[in-house]
C-alpha cells in the first residue's frame, strides 16, 4: 500500500470526525490536486469509500436513536433514482464515457466545495431564518416533498462529485426541519449518505471507475483518523474549525472551476 494514501486517508478521517463533514468535501480534490488522480477514478473511489467509512458513523448514531428513519427514507426516495439515472447518462452520452467527463466532474466538484463551503458559513444563519419563517406549524405534505426533491438534487450532486451529502444535505434538513434537534438531523444525513454513495459507487464501479489498491490504502489510514478525530472533538472550538474548513474549500472549489 502506498504510505501517502494511507497519511491522506488519517488526515481526512480525522477532520470528519472532528468536525462531522463528509470525506467527500477534501478527500475527491485531496486525490485530484495532489495525486493527479483523474477525476472520475478520484470520485469513483472515494464514493465507497464514504459508503463504508459512514456506515460506522450510522450503526453509532442508529444506537442512540439519532436517526430519523422516515427524513433519511423520504431522501432516498429521490436521492437514489437520481444518482443512478444521473449516471446512466453520463456513462451513455458524455463523449467517452465516464472518462470523458473529466472536464464536467472537475466543475461539479468545485461548485459543490463552493457551496459547502457557504453552508459551513451561514449554517446557523439558515437555521435561524428557517425557524422564524416556518417553524410555527410546517405543512408536512410540503415539507416532505421538499425534501424528496433535495434528495433528488444531492443524488445528482454526490453521483458526478461525491460532494454534497455532508454540509449541504445537513444545511438543507436544517432549512425544512428547523425545530429538530441537531443531533438527529446529523444522524439522519449520515444515515442518508451510506445508501447514496453505495449506490453512486456501484454505479462507477460498474463503468470502471474504482481503484481498488488506493480505497483500501485509505480505508487504512481513515479508520484510525475518524476515531481519532471523534474523540478530540469535544476539546476543539466548532467557531474556529468550520471557518477555517470552509476558507480552505473555498479555495480548492475555485482552482478547480477555474482549472
């Protein structure tokens, strides 16, 4: 196993259990910036690579009953069809396949970074502003269809980035469950994004775009960093670890939009 993607592997796994936002965010662009890995392969990877490294994050959370079984059911419901119908057409059309869309994936993965970014930022601002507008009496015929179609669009999102299931399907339950507790709507997203990347990452591994040596050389070094980063968690400010992981996505969403 190459010793680099295992380091690479420890630091991600321990900012996301630092700070709870998804690999996706720095481990796709982590691959594609410093390891020139293409695109496609770099989001290939790291989809199933977040499907196992959150289905831990899910049992947790499933056994404290932080999950809310029915939000994560009416994600899916969109998200899923989404990702596979999103591939299917880029597999059939995009000009040599998967592959082909190197150009398309790079743009999709740094606006994605850009708007995570702005959803780490203004996450406590939209909460707010959600609460004042609708948290009297939600209608829940709306509100769930609201949230199938941001399934819908984080299915889209994750499938061609592997960006999106983290602080922006957290931002966006913020937004349509504004009284929830917060922990449960983490542990609803979490619970979301483990059949969403698996579905994604079948998808290209079906199109031939997994690396098999460079998932488990991360899968190696990310387990001990989540862990690691779980348990510091508690000892470090979130006002001053977002601001800075939000600084650092924003640049990296920009080289990559404008590469």
């Amino acid at each position: 196993m190459d010793f680099a993607y295992i380091i690479a592997g420890f630091f991600v796994g321990a900012i996301v259990g630092l700070t709870g936002v998804g690999g996706g965010s720095l481990m796709t662009p982590l691959l594609v910036l410093m390891f020139g890995i293409h695109p496609s392969v770099a989001v290939g990877t790291d989809l199933l690579y977040a499907a196992i490294t959150k289905a831990g994050g899910t049992l947790a959370h499933g056994l404290k009953g932080s999950v809310d079984w029915k939000i994560t059911r009416l994600l899916a419901t969109g998200s899923l069809p989404a990702a596979v119908i999103t591939l299917v057409l880029v597999g059939r059309y995009a000009p040599g396949g998967i592959d082909g869309a190197a150009s398309l994936i790079k743009v999709a993965l740094g606006v994605a970074l850009v708007l995570t970014a702005v959803a780490l930022i203004f996450r406590k601002r939209i909460q707010a502003f959600a609460l004042a507008r609708f948290g009297g009496q939600p209608d829940p015929v709306r509100t769930a269809r609201l949230t199938i179609i941001t399934g819908a669009v984080l299915g889209v999102l994750v499938s061609i980035s592997s960006v999106g299931a983290g602080a922006l399907g957290v931002t966006a339950l913020f937004f349509l469950y504004p009284a929830m507790p917060a922990l449960r709507i983490v542990g609803s997203d979490i619970a979301h994004a483990v059949p969403l990347t698996a579905v994604a990452g079948i998808g290209h591994w079906m199109l031939g775009s997994i690396d098999w040596f460079l998932l488990g050389s991360l899968l190696v070094g990310s387990l001990p960093g989540i862990w690691l980063g779980s348990h510091i968690s508690a000892k470090v400010s979130d006002r001053v670890l977002r601001p800075i992981l939000a600084t650092m996505l924003m640049l990296v969403g920009a080289k990559l939009i404008s590469h």
